[in-house]
C-alpha cells in the first residue's frame, strides 16, 4: 500500500517543461540555422560593441521633461479658457487682464503678488499703497519693466452688488489696483479663497511664481524678487517661513482644528507648511492647483491646507527666515548689516500691530528703497 501510494503521488506532479532548452525535434538543417544565427560574426560585434546607455537616458530624459512643460502649458491653457468661459456664464465682466488670456501668445510674467485684504481693511490698503505698493505709472512700469504683476485679491460679499462690492468697485476705479475673485468673502473661508486665488492668478498670468501676501505686513518687492529668482530653475518648489504648529482639537481656541482626528492622537502636530502671512509657489503648482480645484480638501486653516495640497507631490520646501522677520528693530538691525528682510510682521499680531498706523513707521525704517526695485535683475 505504501508503494502505490507513492506511485499515485508522483503522478500528481508534472514535469515542468524547460523553456531555454533547445529542443531535439525538428531537421538538422533548422538546428544548423539556429546555431548559425547565434554564432554569426555580426551577431558576435554587437554584442560585444558597448552602447552609450548614458547618453541614451540623457536625450530620453530631456524629452520627457520637454513633453512635461508642453502638456503643463497645454493645461494652463485649458484652464484659463476655462475660467473665461465660468465668468461668462455666470454673468461676470471680464477685466481687460483675462481678456488678453483669450489669446494663444500669453505674455511671460516673474511673479504675481497678490494682497489678501477684506472689506473692512481700507486704512491697511492705503497704507500698504503709500509704502511699498508702487502705484498709477510706477505699478504699469514694473509690470512692463520687471514683470511684477500686484493686486489686491478680494471676492464679493454674500450680497453680491450691495453697499461692500460697490465700495470696493469704487475704490478699484480709482487706483485700479484689484484682482476680484468669484468667492463669498469670510474668515471661516480662506482655505477656498486661497485656492480661488492661484487658480485665476495662474489663469490670467503666465508667471514663474505665485505669491500671496497678507495686507497687514511689509514687503521689500525687489529683495522678494532676487529671492524667488534663486528657485526659478526648480519645476515645483514652495518657498516660505515652514512650521509644523499643534493640531488644536479643544473648542472655541483659535486656529481651532475640526478635522483634528486626521493627524492622529491628541497632542500631535501638522505636516510642515509654510505660515500664512507671505508665502510663493512655482508656475507648476499653481497649474496643479488650477486643475485640481474641485477635488483638494480644505481644512480650517489656509496655510495648512496649502500645505496639505502638496502633499504626496515631489515638491522642494524652501524654508527662508527671511520671509517673517520681526518689526524694528529687527528688521531694522538686518538692514544694517546687509541681510535685508522680504518681509516683517510681528508673530504676536500674526502681521503688524496697529498696521495702518505703524507700516509708514516700519517701511521707513526696514524698506530696501525705492531705487532697489527699478535697479534690481530678475
């Protein structure tokens, strides 16, 4: 019993049958071919002469990057047609900016800034218009010049034409200094305006970097340019002061955190983002971020969601102290010791205390002076 036991087990098993074992069947002639064709003095040469596999990856590498931009302009084209065509049929006027868009040859920009501001923030306007916002001529010259595009970023109110939209239409007719946003205004909605934000700027401006900016800080634009011109070799970079603050789940606290069970336990901390108050992004994220609207997630917190969005993404984080330096005299003592600040807030106000009465103060102090930004290369 034992034998035949093992007989039959054998006979479960099935030979496997050898795939690069030349088989036997077949004429003597085929074999004689299949030897010759292995055997041959060309055969032989090729084999033995090394191909330039570097160089081969080199030219293959350079056309693939060489297809990436062409499909990212292709997506950026798309998307500001796009965004034209959602204006038009809500019933929106189209600004002369989004007008020239339309057009296949888009003018190539350095940077466009945009200052984040509500409707209650007229004296911070004015006071950043008397600092370090060029205005009338000078904002058309450094956008011919340098190409600097600078707006104010503002939506409209939840009863779109009342008394705020036409406060603001008002004050854009006079200084013509304001990039408007199909976004109901609200602190409860800077994560969605923040991303309305890149997605138009990015579709009315082909530009290598993406700036925001809040209105209650100060900006040296020209040391914010040479900064920003360091990166702009770098496809996907995002560039500003990186934190990585508590994930706050307590009720009624500030920066509060609904979706705090996201990030683990009790007492854990965000990914690293950069903080809210000045913060750049390269051509290819803003695209990303243009395409992709619908689908990113928003949390509480503008920054974090900006963070969040690339998450995943091979994407540099540039941590420059330089873009939150303190008010004087810090700001003041860097100056005079040739490390000019890009930007200066005080973190205790989250922007500068009192800052339509103290910008002057602070730009007379800290600003990099007018000549700076009409002499500096991009």
């Amino acid at each position: 019993m034992l034998v035949v036991s093992k007989i039959r087990l054998m006979r479960m098993w099935t030979v496997p049958e050898a795939k690069d074992i030349i088989r036997t069947t077949g004429t003597g002639e085929d074999k004689i071919k299949l030897l010759a064709g292995d055997c041959s003095p060309k055969t032989m040469n090729e084999r033995q002469q090394p191909k330039d596999i570097l160089g081969e990856v080199s030219k293959t590498h350079n056309a693939i990057q060489t297809l990436d931009k062409t499909i990212s302009n292709l997506e950026m084209e798309l998307a500001a047609a796009r965004a034209t065509q959602e204006l038009i049929l809500n019933g929106s006027p189209i600004s002369e900016d989004m007008k020239l868009t339309g057009s296949s040859g888009r003018r190539k920009y350095f940077m466009v800034v945009g200052v984040n501001t509500a409707f209650s923030s007229r004296k911070r306007r004015d006071s950043v218009r008397s600092t370090w916002m060029p205005q009338g001529e000078k904002r058309k010259k450094l956008e011919e010049e340098k190409g600097v595009i600078m707006r104010f970023v503002i939506g409209h109110s939840a009863t779109s034409g009342g008394i705020l939209d036409k406060a603001i239409e008002a004050e854009d007719r006079k200084h013509g200094d304001f990039m408007r946003l199909d976004h109901v205004e609200g602190y409860l909605e800077l994560s969605a305006k923040t991303k309305i934000y890149f997605a138009t700027a990015a579709s009315m401006w082909d530009a290598e970097f993406y700036v925001k900016v809040d209105d209650d800080i100060h900006v040296n634009i020209a040391t914010l340019g040479t900064t920003l011109a360091r990166h702009r070799s770098k496809p996907r970079v995002y560039i500003g002061c990186m934190k990585s603050g508590p994930v706050l789940a307590q009720k009624g606290v500030r920066y509060h955190e609904p979706e705090h069970w996201k990030f683990g336990e009790a007492g854990n901390r965000y990914f690293r983002h950069a903080t809210g108050q000045l913060y750049a992004v390269s051509k290819d994220l803003a695209t990303y971020i243009s395409i992709n609207q619908h689908v990113l997630h928003k949390y509480a917190n503008e920054d974090v969601s900006l963070g969040s969005w690339f998450i995943g993404l091979d994407v540099e984080h540039i941590d420059d102290r330089r873009l939150c330096c303190g008010t004087p005299p810090d700001c003041e003592w860097k100056a005079q010791a040739g490390n000019i600040c890009v930007a200066s807030f005080d973190w205790s106000c989250s922007g500068i205390c009192r800052s339509a009465e103290r910008m002057r103060e602070v730009h007379n102090r800290c600003g990099e002076g007018e000549n700076a930004l009409w002499s500096a290369v991009f």
